[in-house]
C-alpha cells in the first residue's frame, strides 16, 4: 500500500487558485460547499479558509447554543482508499490508482484542520454509494468540487449534488481531461446532456 506522503499530488496549485476563485465568487449563492473525494484535505483546507475569512464562522449563543454559520464546509472520502475499477475506467491508469491506493484516514485529515487552527468541516466516511441523500449532504449546494478519480465515484457524486445545485452554482470535476483516469470523462459525458463547460488544465467545470 503507498503511504499517502509518496503520492502524487492530486490537484495542481494552478488548479488549486481557480478551485478557489471560483469558491469565493459562489459565496453570494445560497447553499453550502462540498468536496466529494477530499484525500488528504489540502483543497478542503483551502475552502475552509476561505468560508472563515470571510466570516462564515458560527457562534455560541447567550443560551448555550451553538448558531452554525450561514455557509458550511461538507467533505466526504471513503478513508479506505480507492474503491474497485469498472471497465469504463480504461486501463491506462498507473499503479497509484488501483483498489485500496490513496488512502489516508479521517485522523489525518482531522488533524490537519487543527494544525491550521481552523474548525472542523463537516466529515462524513464512506463510499459515495453509500451515502444518503437526504440526511448525508446539505439541502442546498452553492459550490461542488468531485474528486473521485473513478468512473463509479464520479457518477455517484453527479447523482447525488446535481438535484441539490442551487441557481448560480459551480460544480468542479477534477481529472476530466486526464488521459490516466478515463472513467471520470465518461461518467461526466453521460450526465452533462446539453450542458456546456469549460476546461482548466484537467478540471471541468460547469456553471448553473
């Protein structure tokens, strides 16, 4: 098994500022942030960050109650590395993305949220297709960012958000144009139907 530190990185630094960009500017839109497939939470940091600094922060109440904030961070990962390939996954992908390869446990990703000193996203353990819809994800979604490298991930997580997308929204799917991970592409070209979107380095993304 590699040890999430020798992996490689999954989202570029490139691709990391337009993820970002594209976050702030979906913080006017109603509905909350999700990461489905956050690794070893770099990008979620980063979302974090931007939802404080802009004062998405929650508060304790004079009665001992906790207000969450208007706008909250949702990241979901398995912890259990990559699920199976299917054969619209191709087979082309190196080693780093065979069963059981990428994974980093929901402590590590814990504790780097408190290194950063920021608070604690909301995280939920699981494979995507295992998730419930209803009490699993917020009601309303402003800003989507998949990262499930695989064709069976990436098409879960399209089923899941696409119905909870608020007006405005942007849905980020990373690994699009990425000639190792085939599945992705496919599982997207199936969803879009007439939607149109654009490509940034190996994301595609779609605005609502």
């Amino acid at each position: 098994m590699k040890h999430h530190a020798d992996a490689p990185k999954q989202v570029s630094e490139r691709e990391t500022q337009k993820i970002l960009e594209l976050a702030e500017k979906s913080l006017e839109v109603e509905g909350d942030f999700v990461e489905l497939g956050c690794y070893r939470g770099d990008t979620s940091v980063q979302l974090e960050r931007l939802l404080e600094k802009h004062g998405f922060i929650g508060k304790h109440l004079e009665n001992g109650e906790y207000q969450p904030p208007e706008k909250r961070l949702f990241i979901y990962d398995s912890f259990e590395g990559l699920p199976r390939r299917v054969q619209q996954d191709g087979s082309a992908a190196g080693t780093e993305f065979k069963e059981g390869e990428l994974l980093v446990t929901k402590r590590e990703v814990v504790e780097k949220f408190k290194r950063f000193g920021l608070k604690l996203p909301i995280i939920k353990k699981g494979f995507f297709e295992n998730l419930d819809p209803a009490t699993d994800l917020p009601a309303k979604i402003s800003f989507a960012f998949l990262d499930g490298d695989l064709y069976t991930s990436i098409r879960t997580s399209l089923k899941l958000v696409t119905p909870k997308l608020a007006k405005g929204a942007t849905l980020i799917i990373h690994d699009y144009n990425n000639p190792q991970l085939q599945g992705v592409a496919k599982a997207v070209d199936e969803w879009r139907n007439s939607r149109d979107f654009q490509i940034f380095e190996t994301c595609a993304i779609i605005m609502i």
